[in-house]
C-alpha cells in the first residue's frame, strides 16, 4: 500500500495537480478569510471552511481523483496495476490516501489564518475543532467517490464531470424538497462548522467513504478477474 501511495503522491507533486490543487483551495481560503474573517470581524474559521468546501472542493476533488484509474487505463498501465503483487485494496487504499493527503496539506497550510485570529482575539477551539473534522470527513467521502467514478471509466473527463454532477446535486437537493436535507452533504458539514458534532452525520459520512472505496475495490477485482 505505501509503494502506491508513494507513487501517487510523487506524481501529484512531479506534475502540476499537486500544486493546482493546493494553490486553488489557498486562493479560495484567503478570498474568504477576508470575507468572513476581516469584513465582517469574525473570530471563527467555520465560514472559511464551510465555503472553502462549497466551491473550493468542487473544483479541486475531481483534479485529484478523474485520474486515477481512468488514466492508467487509457494508457495501459492499467495491466501492471492489476498484475502486480499488491492487492486492489492496497491499491485503492494508497491513492486514496494520497489524494487525501494533499488536501491534508492544504489544511495545514490554513492554520496560519488561525494564527491571525489568535493574534487579533481568542478563537472558540470546539468550533474550529469541530469544523477540520468535519471538513475531513467531507473531503474523504468526496474523494472516495471520485475515486469510484475514475474506476468506471477510462475517460477522465466524463469522471470529473460526474463527481461535479454528484456534488451539485446534493447540493441543491434540500432547495425542491426539505424531506431529502440529510441527503446534502454541505448541509451535514455545515452543522459542524457551527460547532456541533453529529454522530449521525459522522456516521454517514464514514458509512459512505467506506462504501465508495468498497465499490471501487469491487470493480478493480472484476477487471482483474477478466484479465
């Protein structure tokens, strides 16, 4: 497992996406910092984050998941992955840590804005704590459904189209019918930014990211089967 994620993480930084991502996701941290931190005097980091996953993982996720398998298929490289000595687990497990780890980094890099608040007031730590959890879990779900999308076909276009599909969807979901609110991740997320941690959506969450990389290992060892 960690000779693919080894693999996937120097191929993220050895290319462009890598620093895109990453540069992407600070650029619409640090246009909403001021916009609900400096702008409106708030002291809280939970708005950051809130649209930092509204519009900046929309974009970023399928950079960093169309890909993964599409791409090896397209190319070839597809047969290696299969025949290798690794098991598809492992395989899926590793680049689904690596693509989890940039946006990791990315979080790393938003502590300074936390610095900020410290220097200027006293941030609610349960609030921000509540929030990077609920931000990782968000980001996890997400990943681990591009990562489905990317296994199902070889055009990585058509993959990142459907993880935007699928993140819009859920998003305005709540808008034609309030009954299906718990089906809208943001929504889900938007509860911990406010401080408050739900078990029923940690749940979710987790059910679904597990459920995503279990589909996607299922699907890899049927094209292994064939193969």
């Amino acid at each position: 497992m960690w000779a693919v994620f080894k693999k996937e993480l120097k191929r993220y930084f050895l290319s462009p996406i890598g620093y895109v991502v990453i540069g992407i996701l600070l650029l619409v941290c640090s246009v909403f910092f001021y916009l609900t931190t400096i702008q409106y005097s708030s002291i809280d980091l939970g708005g950051l984050y809130f649209y930092v996953a509204l519009y900046g993982l929309i974009i970023t996720v399928p950079i960093l998941t169309m890909r993964m398998f599409s791409e090896e298929r397209k190319t070839g490289t597809e047969q290696l992955l299969l025949t290798s000595p690794i098991s598809i687990t492992k395989v899926v497990l590793g680049k689904f840590i690596a693509a989890l780890l940039i946006v990791i980094i990315t979080e790393l890099c938003t502590f300074m804005y936390f610095g900020i608040l410290c220097h200027y007031g006293v941030p609610k730590l349960t609030t921000t704590f509540a929030t990077l959890l609920g931000f990782l879990l968000f980001v996890m779900s997400y990943i681990s459904f591009g990562m489905l999308t990317s296994s199902l076909t070889e055009n990585q276009i058509i993959a990142g189209i459907i993880s935007i599909g699928f993140f819009i969807i859920t998003w305005v979901l709540p808008e034609f019918n309030s009954n299906l609110e718990s089906f809208s991740f943001i929504n889900m997320f938007y509860k911990y930014t406010q401080g408050q941690i739900d078990i029923g959506n940690t749940v979710t969450f987790l059910t679904f990211t597990i459920t995503c990389l279990l589909l996607t290992i299922t699907v890899m060892q049927r094209r292994k089967s064939v193969k």
